[in-house]
C-alpha cells in the first residue's frame, strides 16, 4: 500500500508506523514527509560547496607544513651557526673547570633529575672527573657525542669514556634523513666506550637487576649514571642524554650552585621551624600581658595588666 505525501511516493510499513527516514553521511536525517525533490537537490549543493571548503581548508594546512619543513632546516643551521660560535667559549669555560675540584660531580649530583639516581660508589667514581664535552654533528640533528674525562683512579683504567649517539645518517640524502645513501634503512643507534675495570672493582654487576629494569621500561628512574653509560638500547629516546646536552652541558653553574640554594632553603625552613616551636612555647606560659595606660599623678604610664581567659561563669553571665 503506498500513501501519497508531498508528492513523493513512500511506502508505509505494515505496523502504521511514520515514513522511513534516510541517514546522510553527515549524520543528519532527512524525513520525506517534509523534504521535496527541490529541497534535496539544494542540500546536494551545500555538501558539495561543504566538500570544497574542507579541501580548500586542507591545502591551506599542507602549505603551512611546507613552511614549518622550511622553518626547521634553517633553525638546523642556525643551530650549527651558534655551536660553532660557542666552541671557544666552551673551551675557555673547561679550562677554569679543571681548577675547581668535583665541579662536574656537583653539576650531575645536584641536578634535580640525575642526582637521585647516582648512588653512593658512582658518586665516589664522579669525584675523579674532570671534565665533560659535549660535542654535536655538523647537522645538529644527526647526534652527537658525550665525553667525560677522568683522573687516575681506583676503579677503571680509561682517561676517556665516550657515549655517541647517531640519530640520523650523516650522509643522508633523504629529507626524513631515515635512509642512508645506499638505500638501506638507517636505525638509529648509540655506542659507548668499553670500560676497562679494575679487578674487583665494578660497581655495575650489582646494578645489573636496575640496568634489565631500565632497557624494559626506559625509566629514567630505574637507571644508574653508569648503568646508562653502558645501555645502548635506546638512543632515539635517551632522556639521560637529552639531560646532558640541553641542560647540564649549556648551564653547567644553575645546577653547580644548586647545591647551595637548596641548603640556604634548607636552613629557612630550619629557622622556621625553631620559630613556630618558640611561638608554641609562649603559649603554654600563661596569659599574654596585655599594655593598657592608666592615670598617674606624674602623667599617663603605661603599666602592664594581665587580662586572664574568659571562665565558663563568666560566660554564663
């Protein structure tokens, strides 16, 4: 049985019930009670102009993707630019470094993030170094390079001990920079020179269980400073390097001096705490002298009147 509406034939179903609807692809519903062909056809319009203006808006959007590839190749060069201007700086600084005694091991134990997990033997092995360098690729991006500098000492032979971390191909013809130019997919990867111990005298084999710990999770908190010397697991996401590079190696003398804040904040809110305690102490000695002036033959002297707590009569009155 077919009910004629709006010039537009629908069938009914046989439970009486109200025309079917059609769901459009924008989710909105068009019932043929009300619509005609007309109308339809108007709709078709809109979703086109619709479809065009998203288009219109998309390329607009890759465009600026153009900019911003653009916008970091020349933040890449001016980055290599500034490196280089402040390599002699850089060597200027070491040279003064040398003559402060553990101011590397300063620098890392007093660095909000590095200090807590340098234990007590890594911190004694840190009193023997006597330098860092920190040095990046020609393009900033492809990696760089972590050397510290050690002293004679009782527990490894190396003068020199060198983390390298290679991001991308140094030759790398590819704008993703992922591929290498003989056309084999290039991983990223990260080296670190063997250390040569001592007899008897590693300190990693009882941080082994830290070191598994830290190459399942790349937990920063889960890792020792050598433990992380020595992983080479993951050097597309090494946030002990980025410490170093980002932070240490530009700001040596923010975390040096660290140590000295926190012990000045250290000994506020010791004088703090002494004075809460004395204010505590005042209390418990009775009713505070409250100063009222009274009349006297030689003038108004001030003379001291204990005020004493309200009692329960009092109140009650």
């Amino acid at each position: 049985m077919y009910k004629k509406c709006s010039s537009v034939k629908v069938k009914m179903s046989k439970s009486g019930s109200s025309p079917r609807k059609i769901k459009r692809v924008d989710d909105s519903v068009i019932n043929f009670d009300s619509s005609s062909e007309e109308e339809d056809e108007e709709m078709s319009m809109e979703e086109q102009e619709k479809k065009r203006n998203l288009l219109s808006i998309e390329k607009v959007e890759d465009e600026m993707v153009v900019l911003d590839v653009a916008k970091s190749k020349e933040i890449i060069q001016i980055q290599a630019k500034y490196n280089k201007l402040r390599q002699p700086l850089y060597d200027k600084r070491s040279v003064a470094i040398k003559k402060v005694p553990n101011f590397w091991c300063n620098v890392i134990c007093h660095h909000p993030e590095l200090g807590p997990i340098v234990p007590e033997v890594e911190r004694d092995c840190l009193t023997f170094l006597t330098n860092i360098d920190v040095k990046f690729f020609e393009n900033v991006d492809d990696g760089f390079s972590i050397k510290f500098f050690f002293d004679k000492n009782p527990f490894f032979h190396n003068n020199v001990l060198v983390k390298k971390i290679q991001l991308r191909p140094i030759d790398n013809v590819a704008d993703d920079g992922k591929r290498a130019s003989d056309g084999k997919k290039f991983k990223p990867n990260s080296t670190s020179t063997a250390i040569d111990w001592k007899p008897g005298k590693s300190f990693l084999k009882s941080q082994q269980k830290l070191s598994l710990l830290g190459k399942r999770k790349k937990d920063v908190g889960e890792m020792t400073l050598f433990s992380w010397f020595t992983n080479n697991d993951f050097p597309f996401d090494d946030d002990i390097a980025e410490i170093f590079t980002n932070e240490l190696w530009p700001n040596a003398m923010k975390y040096y001096y660290n140590c000295f804040e926190e012990n000045d904040e250290g000994e506020e809110e010791e004088f703090m705490e002494e004075a809460e305690e004395q204010e505590e102490d005042d209390d418990d000695d009775g009713p505070i002298p409250i100063i009222e002036e009274v009349d006297d033959d030689d003038g108004r002297i001030p003379i001291p009147i204990i005020e004493e707590p309200d009692t329960d009569d009092d109140v009650a009155a």
